[in-house]
C-alpha cells in the first residue's frame, strides 16, 4: 500500500493536494481505503482531467456557431433499411447473419455502468423489472435473446454455437450484478460465455478544476462514459479474449432499451455483406449503426450525420433549433437519423481504437449536483449544479472508421428505453418509444408486439401480438385492424380465437368495436418469451385456432404442455 507521503507528493503534482485535507483525522480503516483509492492516480492524468474539465465547463454553452454549415444528412449509399427493403434482401442479411452466429463469430457487449437512480431504485438498471406478467428483469430478457438466437442459428446450421455475453459494469454496478446472475443461475447460459469487467472511475471536479470529496474518506467518482468502453477493453484484455473465442463482430448496446434484439441476424448479416468495420441501427433513416427516425425535432437524442464529410453522432444540445427543424424535400425531418446506442464493430476495428484512437476522443462535459463535504468537513447535498463530470461517448469512434454505415429500424419494433419512473399524462394508450417510462417502455412487450400477423412477412418484429392500422403494400386487403390493441385475438367482448379452416393472419379479428378504452391499457395483455419466438417467428403454429384468457404469458412451458 502506497504510503501518505508518497501519495501527497503525487497529489502535490497535480494540483490536488486538498484531498488528503482530513486526512489526519480519519481512523486507520478509512484512512488507507482514501489512500488506496489515490494511490492508482497519475499525476500528470490528473491535473490535465481537472484542468481540461474546468475549461471545457466556461465554454459558452450551445451549437458552434459553424455548425450548420458543416453538417449534412448521411447520403443513401451510407444507409440500410430493414424497413424498405424487399423481403429477399431481408432474407440473405437474416441467412448471414445466423451464419456468422453458427460460426461462433458474433459476440454481444452490454453497456451496463448505470444505475437505477431515476427509477427510484439503487441497483443496477439491468436488474429493474419491466412490468410484465412474468415479473422478468431486463437482464433476463436479454438472457433469453441470447439463448433464442443460439437456437436459431444452431438448428439452421445443424451445429452447437455460442454468443458470448459480455457486460461493461462500473464500480457501483460490478458487485450487485455479478451477484444477481449468480442468484438466477445466469439465467441458464454457461457462465464461461458471461464476461464482466469494469470501466474506469475518473473523479468529479468542480468548476474551477478542484477534484471534489464526497466524504472525508471518498473522493467524487463517476463513470467515464459509455464510451470508456474502449479503455476497459484494453485493461481486461477483452479483445484478447474474443480473438481465443475465434469471435470477429460485437453487437454492442445499451441496457436500458427493453426491445433491443441481441445479436440481431438481419443487422449483423447487413453489416458484414457491407464490409462495414462500424455500423449503428437508426430509427428509420442512418448508417451502419441502428437508428430510428426522430419522432419530432426536439426530441433528445443524437442525430447520425456527416460532419466536415465524416460520419459523427450529433448531440441534440449541439444542434440549433432552425436546423433540427429543417426538412427534406418529402416533407420529412432532414436530420432524423436518431441514435439508439445500438452498434455494429469488428473486432478489429476496436483493436484498432485502443491501439490508436483512444487518446484522439475529446470528453464531454456533464454538469451535475454532486454531494461534497465543506471546509469544515460537513456533507453538503447541493440544489444546484456544483460539478462537472467528464465522459466519454461510445459513438465518439464512428469518425474513425473506414466504411460506416447505419442500419434502419421501426422505433415501435426495436427502441423504447427505460429511463425514469414516471410518466407524462396523456399518454393513453401508451406508446413504446414515448415517454421513457417502466409503464410505456413495457408496454410493447406486455402489449405483445408483433404486428406481422397484421402485415405480412416485413414487419415480423419482437415477440407478441398487436394490432396496428400499419398496411403492407403486399397485402392489399388487410384493412383498417385497429389502434394499439394488445392481442389479436382481444375485442371489445372478449377473447376470441385465433385463426380457422382458410383464415388468414390479418384476418384474424372478430367483430367488435377495434377502438382502445378511453384511459388505461387495453382489454387484453399478452407477453410471449424470447424463449418461444425471436422475432415473430413460429407464433403462428402456436396460436391459431387457440382461445387464451388474458393476461397470457406464452412462455416455453405453456408451449411444450400443449405440443403433441
């Protein structure tokens, strides 16, 4: 253990003395848990973190003012699209996919450094449950995403294959997940193939560059950010890891997304026919990352651009209203490419940022009310913002790849993150994708979400059944089918059932009025498992013909009790 001395010199350094300024007064246990927290602290990284913290902080806050000159939308050669592309393309991307799963060549990395703070809760988010029937957590349906894509993959293949899990934890999220998997049996997938590791804590610091202590014992630490992914890739020797698995793409994502579709097949298969080395999903128009379209101009998410020709993430706080406001010539937002942190990387790819680019990523700032202790050693909880915290972005990479490009997506198919406890007042029924609430962000999954018993083959989607007025152009004679219902068999009556001697899918509704209540969820609830369907697929040989009572939980059980 590093002695006093040795750590104030280092401190002394760096301009930060002041942290061991109670230390004389802390007992033996606290004063050595203070300083082996310091010890690790380089001096030189320490001073130029506090310096570069408080002066990215007096920077006049808003857009560069050349910022709309600079910025352009990503141009279709960049794009996919799960959403307009013909169901053959859609196919050879899904058969590549599972493929390269079959092969042992694909890998998931959760992002899993927050907590459940704004969800009133102070364990990790991905232990939060949803709001479904089963009571599953967010980290469970994740599981059984996994162990369903495995099982996809394996049978098309006729091979045993494996997905391995890794998950980016911090300090406050390691002890309690690692516990929680550990409870739950890791939710029946081998532990070998669950990596955690830890991303880096970088002290919180006040606006004139002084690291904060929280307690006279504790300095102010935070996270540094999803994207000290890359970092903690390069101090676990996780890459290395992959390569020994033979691993050579990583779907990487956020927790807190209740749809995310882990090791996705049609994305990863898009990519890899791509010769993409970095991709993202969007909301309805991006590159090879996921992205979805922006439901409004001010909603707050990043927007997939170009920037000086150079494909970036765009926060909405840099963007101007007038130009988040622009429109396309189809009357459409010109910026709507809205990042999900949902991403496509080679393996290669990232072993070229931590070699190379890691140290060329420019933090952000965050302000922040952090709890500190005064001169005289009193905890102070302030009510406004003291701190800065600075972090790192995940998508700070995509200007470094050589061939980017985002991939398109149905917000109501694939994004409705869980951010907060409550939610906003009329949002009746609620929507996935809206208000970030455990209510609304459940919804599609309790709501059962898989409109391609409506629609046809293209919107095959998560695992579920609702009813929307989407129409395919494919199925001319779908109809009007109602708004926002939860199960297609569900009237205004009751259950009714599915299907029937030469019944169609779409046709499957009975009469009764096909409007929502007024107030509250619909008259039907039913969530289907990963475990049974990926994506919509089989649900069909499950349910026609069949009458349930809601709420259902169609669930691997209920569906081998009623197998032959």
């Amino acid at each position: 253990m590093a002695s006093e001395r040795a750590v104030r010199a280092r401190l002394q350094r760096a301009g930060q003395e002041h942290l061991l300024r109670f230390c004389a007064e802390l007992e033996p246990g606290p004063r050595a848990a203070l300083l082996a927290e310091l010890a690790p602290l380089e001096p030189e990284a320490l001073r130029e973190h506090c310096l570069r913290a408080a002066a990215a902080c007096a920077r006049p806050p808003g857009p560069p003012p050349d910022l709309a000159a600079r910025l352009r939308p990503l141009p279709p050669e960049r794009l996919g699209s799960a959403v307009r592309s013909d169901p053959e393309t859609r196919r050879l991307w899904e058969e590549e996919g599972l493929r390269q799963i079959a092969l042992n060549k694909v890998a998931v990395l959760l992002l899993a450094g927050g907590q459940g703070t704004r969800l009133g809760v102070a364990y990790p988010k991905g232990m939060y449950q949803v709001g479904l029937p089963s009571g599953k957590t967010l980290y469970q349906l994740q599981a059984e995403r996994i162990r369903r894509v495995e099982q996809l993959a394996g049978r098309r293949h006729r091979t045993r294959c494996t997905v391995p899990w890794y998950i980016m934890t911090s300090e406050f999220t390691l002890g309690p997940t690692a516990e929680f998997f550990k409870e739950r049996g890791f939710f029946h997938l081998d532990p070998g193939n669950v990596v955690m590791f830890e991303q880096r804590m970088l002290p919180a610091v006040t606006f004139d560059g002084r690291a904060i202590l929280e307690r006279k014992d504790k300095v102010a630490m935070a996270p540094d950010g999803n994207g000290g992914l890359y970092c903690a890739l390069a101090d676990h020797g996780i890459l290395e890891d992959m390569e020994r698995r033979g691993v050579e793409f990583v779907h990487v994502y956020c927790v807190d997304n209740i749809l995310v579709r882990l090791a996705d097949p049609v994305f990863i298969g898009f990519c890899v026919l791509q010769g993409a080395d970095c991709g993202a999903k969007l909301p309805a128009h991006l590159s090879w990352l996921q992205v979805v379209e922006k439901a409004c101009p001010e909603e707050p998410v990043g927007v997939v651009c170009l920037v000086d020709g150079t494909p970036q993430v765009v926060e909405y706080s840099e963007i101007s209203p007038e130009t988040a406001s622009l429109r396309a010539p189809g009357g459409g937002l010109l910026y709507s490419a809205g990042n999900i942190c949902n991403h496509f990387f080679t393996r290669s790819f990232l072993q070229a940022v931590t070699r190379e680019f890691e140290p060329l990523l420019q933090p952000h700032v965050a302000v922040k009310k952090v709890p500190y202790v005064d001169e005289e050693g009193n905890l102070v909880k302030p009510l406004a913002p003291n701190g800065i915290k600075m972090e790192k972005f995940v998508f700070d990479v995509f200007p470094f790849a050589e061939n980017f490009v985002a991939f398109e997506v149905l917000r109501e198919e694939e994004f409705s993150p869980l951010k907060k406890l409550t939610r906003p007042t009329g949002t009746t029924p609620p929507r996935p994708g809206g208000p970030c609430s455990p209510s609304t962000s459940a919804g599609p999954c309790r709501r059962g979400p898989a409109s391609w018993t409506l629609t046809g083959p293209r919107s095959r989607s998560w695992p579920g059944l609702w009813v929307s007025r989407r129409r395919d152009d494919r199925e001319k004679d779908c109809g009007e089918l109602g708004v926002w219902w939860p199960a297609c068999w569900a009237t205004r009556t009751g259950p009714a059932p599915i299907g029937g001697p030469g019944v169609r899918p779409e046709q499957m509704l009975t009469s009764g009025s096909l409007s929502p209540p007024s107030g509250g969820e619909p008259p039907a609830v039913c969530e289907i498992s990963p475990l049974v369907s990926y994506s919509g697929e089989g649900l069909e040989v499950h349910l026609r013909g069949r009458e349930f009572q809601s709420p259902l939980i169609l669930d691997e059980h209920r569906v081998g009790a009623s197998q032959p």
